[in-house]
C-alpha cells in the first residue's frame, strides 16, 4: 500500500500542492496505528529496498498541518 501523487491531475503538477498534501498526512501515524508498524515512510516511486534506483538523498517532508496550509 502507498499514497502517491496523480501527476496527469492539473492540481498535482504544482510542486507547493504536493509539498502541503505530504505535510498534511501524518503517515508516521498510518504506519503505527493502521498497519501496526509494518511501513516505511519513502520518497519517489521506488521502495528503498527493491531497487538501486531509489534516491536516498531526497529528505522527506515532516507532518506539519500549520505549515501545509501556509
């Protein structure tokens, strides 16, 4: 399971659209109390262990719902 982004949808080709929604979703949460600890929180479309592709330099964006709406 994961939440990505639908890029052929006009409101997530903005960059700050995206930004926000990620911001908005407490996803350390999810993991926790949905799929009991069985997750991982990553960047980009590639799960970090399944590829050499996957870019372990994009920093993820932290849960701030005050900052996702500014």
């Amino acid at each position: 399971r994961y939440i990505a982004w639908n890029f052929r949808t006009p409101f997530f080709r903005s960059k700050r659209v995206r930004q926000a929604m990620t911001m908005a979703i407490d996803c350390d949460r999810i993991i926790q109390r949905i799929m009991n600890g069985m997750g991982e929180r990553f960047a980009g479309p590639f799960y970090p262990g399944d590829t050499s592709e996957y870019n372990r330099k994009i920093e993820l964006l932290p849960y701030d719902p005050i900052e996702a709406v500014r």
